[in-house]
C-alpha cells in the first residue's frame, strides 16, 4: 500500500512538472520596439513566437526585441523580482519614454496563469503621462481583446493602438 502511494505521488508530481513545461513552452511573448525618427514615429508590437521559431531567436536590444520573461526573476517555481525597461525616443514634437514592465498573472509558475506572462506599457510624452499602465493582456483566461500593437504619430503625437480577440492571437 505504502509503495503504491508513493508511486501515485511521484507519477503526480512528474506529470505536474512536465504539464508546467508544456504550457511554458508554448508561450514565447514578443515584444518589438522601433524609434523611427526620419519616418516620425514610435512603433511598439506585441506578439508571440511560434510554431518552432521561439526555439533559435535570439532576443537583442540592438534590434529591439524583448521578452517579459526577461523582465522576471524565477527560483524555485516562482517570480521573485520584476524590473522595468525604459525606451527613450525623440521625435518632432516630443521626447517620448517607453516603460515595459511585466504583467505578472501569477507568482507562482504552476497552474494555468502561472505559466503565462503578459507586458504592461507606460508612455510619457516630455515627461507626462499619455498612456498608464496599460497591460497588452488584461486576464490570463476568457476572450478578452489583446493589445497588439501601438504606434505614436510624432507630427500629432496621435496614438494608435491594434487589438485582436485572443483566441486569433494564441
């Protein structure tokens, strides 16, 4: 009796941890940054990497792509620690900063919104506030619209903002 339970629980806890990696595996956030200043605009997206691309790309400052993930620090199956970003850009009107700071569902890694992170934008325009915290995900569950992408007019300093239902985005 004593053996069988342990092998129950062991069985439990290895389909647990390798249920966690599946889900994680499948969830590869990318974020673009682009400051085009000759074409007077910021452009930010918001997609995922997939179908065998997230196993070879490279994120890179220099191309201005980032994941939330990196924006977390996990032990143990948890986050710890989260930090911020900050995206400097000068166009004609105005001196934008970006702040992308992670959308955490959940601190613990386990479970159906452990395994998933989202991103959460501020943008400052000469240091005032345009757009506040605003996450690309709002919920880790349901059909809520995704923000995909938001593009700052530098001329107008018109924002423009992509969303799609999640069911398309995932």
């Amino acid at each position: 009796m004593t053996s069988k339970t342990i092998f129950l629980i062991c069985l439990f806890w290895a389909s647990s941890f390798y249920s966690l990696n599946a889900v994680a595996k499948d969830h590869f956030p990318l974020l673009t940054y682009e400051c085009n200043t000759a074409k007077d605009f910021l452009l930010i997206t918001n997609t995922l990497l997939k179908n065998g691309k997230e196993k070879d790309f490279k994120y890179s400052d220099a191309d201005g792509t980032y994941s939330p993930w990196d924006l977390v620090e996990i032990e143990n199956g948890k986050i710890i620690d989260a930090r911020s970003l900050t995206k400097k850009c000068k166009l004609s009107s105005k001196e934008f900063t970006v702040i992308f700071e992670p959308h955490i569902f959940s601190y613990n890694l386990d479970g159906t919104c452990g395994a998933s992170i989202s991103t959460a934008i501020t943008i400052l325009a000469n240091d005032i506030s345009i757009i506040e915290r605003k996450p690309f995900e709002f919920h880790c569950l349901g059909n809520t619209d995704i923000i995909t992408g938001i593009k700052v007019i530098g001329t107008t300093g018109e924002i423009k903002t992509r969303t799609e239902p999640k069911y398309k985005y995932y």
